[in-house]
C-alpha cells in the first residue's frame, strides 16, 4: 500500500518512515531489483501520517546552511590512515576527534556477505570498518532511531551518509541537535545489492574460492587509478582499474545498475543539509606541485559553522589547503548533477537474475561497439 503517497521511483531507502512508525507497520523489502521500498502492513498501520512527516523526498528541507561553502584540498598526516582510506583520510580524523571526547559515529561498515549496513560505534579500533567507499546502497534499519536515544542523553554523534541518507535523519529527528556532526559526500547514486552480488558471485567461480575482502578505489597503483581489489580466502588477489573492471564498467560508463531516484536526486547542489562534504578532490593543483597527491586527496566542504569548529579542531592532523567550490564541483560535477540512467539499465535487469555478471556486461559493451 502506498500511505506515503510517493512514487517508487522517487524513494530513496532512506528509512526514515520506517524509524519514525510508532507500531512497527513499515518494513523495508527488496523488490525485483535488489532495492529496498518500504512496505506498509495495512493490517498494523494506524493512518498516523508520521511517515510522510518523516520523509525528506515529501517534504523539502529548507537548508540554512552556506550557499558558498569554504572548500579545501585536505589529507590525515597519519600515513598508514591516508593510505588505507578512499581520498586523504579525513573521515577518519574527524572520526577519531569525536571517538576521543567520547562521542559516537555512524556510517556504513560491511557485512559477511559484503553488503552494506550503518552501524554506530564508539570505539577508535572500530574506525576501519567504517572507512572506504562501498559502492552499493547500504541498509540503514534503525540506525535513526539509535541515534536519536544517544542524542537525547547528551552524546556527540556524527553521522556519515549520502546526501538522501542525512537528508532522511535530519527529517526524522525534527528538531536541531548541537551535539550531532552531518556529514555527507559526494554520491553519484546507489547501486544495486541484487547487481553487486552477482558481480561478486561471479568472481568467486572464476577464482574458485569465497572472497575475503572486497576493496574499492584500492591505492596500489596510485589515488587517480581506481583500482579494484578483491581478495579471497584462497591467497589469491584480483585487481582491476575503474576501465577494465566490469562493474565499474556498468556502473560508471553505462549507468546501469544505480537506482531510479538517483537519476533524479532531490538533495543536490548547495546549501547543502549537512555541516561537512566530503569527496575525491579530483583535478586538484595544488600550491607546492612537489606534494604527493598519489596517496589521496579529499575534497572537504565546510557548509556551517559548526562543520568549521569540527575541522579546524583536526589542525596538526592533517594537511589542508583552501580552494575554490567552482573548482572542485567543476572536478565533481556530481556534486549538482545527476548522472542519467543508461540505455541498457533495463536489458541489464532483463538478464541478470538467469544470466551472468560479465557475459551480460561484456554484451553491452559488444552492443555499443557495434552501435559505433
């Protein structure tokens, strides 16, 4: 039943309906395509309308944040944090200064199956598991209302999330809270867990083995090389850069596994509704040309005052140097744009329960050679 009165192809997964439902008649259940769509027990529900209260895609949040935002290049002095981190490890300083007055974080961490879950955690040895892009839409269950309860005892939270995700909890929380830190990034759009799974699915037969570690963005040829790095349980590694691997493939080339809100995202451009964006600072040039910018460099966007409090306080941990927003959102123009979705989103769909991961993805490539 549709009590939200929202179109399928306009939800985001946030959850937020789910976490403000006073009876529990909203569940979230993968439909044929691997996303998740909040279900609503007609028997349970109540008609209460705190769903549609909640829901950030329904109602538009007025942001009072910085329509110009201060922008830096920036990157963890900690060089083993820089390395193993997506960009320049800022996420996790800014983590570590919250975990260090005794604050919470909330992000996305990996399951045993390799999908993605928020999660919150207090501990700095936790940090890792949180670290590094995951690129397929991670659950968020009742994160919200967790964070909620630690809000309302006082306790600093930070939470990290795309642009839907943060937009989602600032709805379901209603009210400003100085004690929680929104952090956001830069998302080209949420991919598919039934699409992801059979990528890996894939993967595990050609190398014989169930996989140990899944690592995107992995810097063993450098920060601008995009590389992939999966390792199995058999000692072997499979590596491949965002050009030959075929789900950066069919994800950054052929857009066709992301889901349909993304091509159409409400929660773009600025102000933004969190108080930091992160991201790749991609193209960035930098004052002293002998720096090392192999390692990763983030993008870091202050959009508040306390977003600037939060990163000035990372002073001595980091390197970070001032830039311009035209420039970065010229390097990252999913910044304020959505990405289309691809012509062959539905022949991908239309194959991939029987067929598999690489013989549908190497036909579209075949297609469009073809095709000129």
């Amino acid at each position: 039943m549709n009590i939200l009165d929202l179109e399928k192809e306009e939800c985001t997964a946030c959850a937020a309906c789910m976490n403000t439902c006073p009876n529990g008649s909203i569940k979230m259940i993968s439909d044929e395509e691997g996303f998740l769509y909040p279900d609503v027990d007609v028997r349970v529900c109540i008609n209460c309308g705190l769903c549609k209260l909640a829901c950030p895609v329904i109602n538009n949040i007025v942001s009072e944040k910085n329509q110009n935002p201060d922008t830096y290049a920036a990157w963890s002095l900690d060089e083993e944090v820089r390395l193993n981190s997506t960009s320049g490890g800022i996420f996790t300083e800014l983590s570590r200064t919250v975990i260090s007055k005794g604050g919470y974080v909330s992000g996305a961490k990996y399951l045993p199956n390799h999908l993605a879950e928020h999660t919150i955690i207090n501990d700095e040895n936790n940090i890792d598991i949180l670290r590094q892009s995951k690129y397929v839409q991670s659950e968020i269950k009742f994160v919200f209302k967790n964070i909620k309860s630690l809000l309302d005892s006082g306790k600093a939270v930070m939470f990290v999330g795309t642009p839907c995700e943060c937009g989602g909890l600032i709805k379901y929380l209603e009210k400003k809270y100085e004690n929680l830190l929104v952090v956001d990034f830069i998302c080209r759009g949420s991919n598919s867990p039934k699409a992801y799974l059979k990528y890996l699915n894939g993967l595990k037969i050609k190398y014989k083995s169930d996989i140990k570690k899944v690592w995107f963005k992995n810097k063993i040829n450098g920060w601008n090389k995009f590389c992939t790095k999966i390792e199995f349980e058999n000692g072997i590694d499979y590596y491949a850069d965002r050009y030959t691997d075929l789900y950066m493939t069919g994800y950054l080339k052929y857009n066709l596994f992301m889901r349909p809100c993304c091509s159409n995202c409400r929660f773009k451009g600025f102000p933004r509704n969190s108080d930091i964006t992160l991201g790749d600072f991609w193209g960035i040039q930098l004052k002293d040309s002998q720096l090392d910018i192999e390692k990763g460099v983030s993008l870091v966007i202050i959009n508040s005052a306390k977003g600037q409090l939060c990163f000035d306080a990372l002073d001595g941990k980091i390197f970070k140097e001032k830039n311009s927003i035209e420039f970065a959102i010229k390097n990252n123009p999913c910044a304020v744009k959505s990405v289309n979705i691809g012509r062959e989103r539905q022949y991908f769909f239309d194959r991939v329960e029987e067929s598999d991961f690489e013989e549908i993805i190497k036909s579209i490539v075949d297609k469009n050679k073809d095709e000129g």
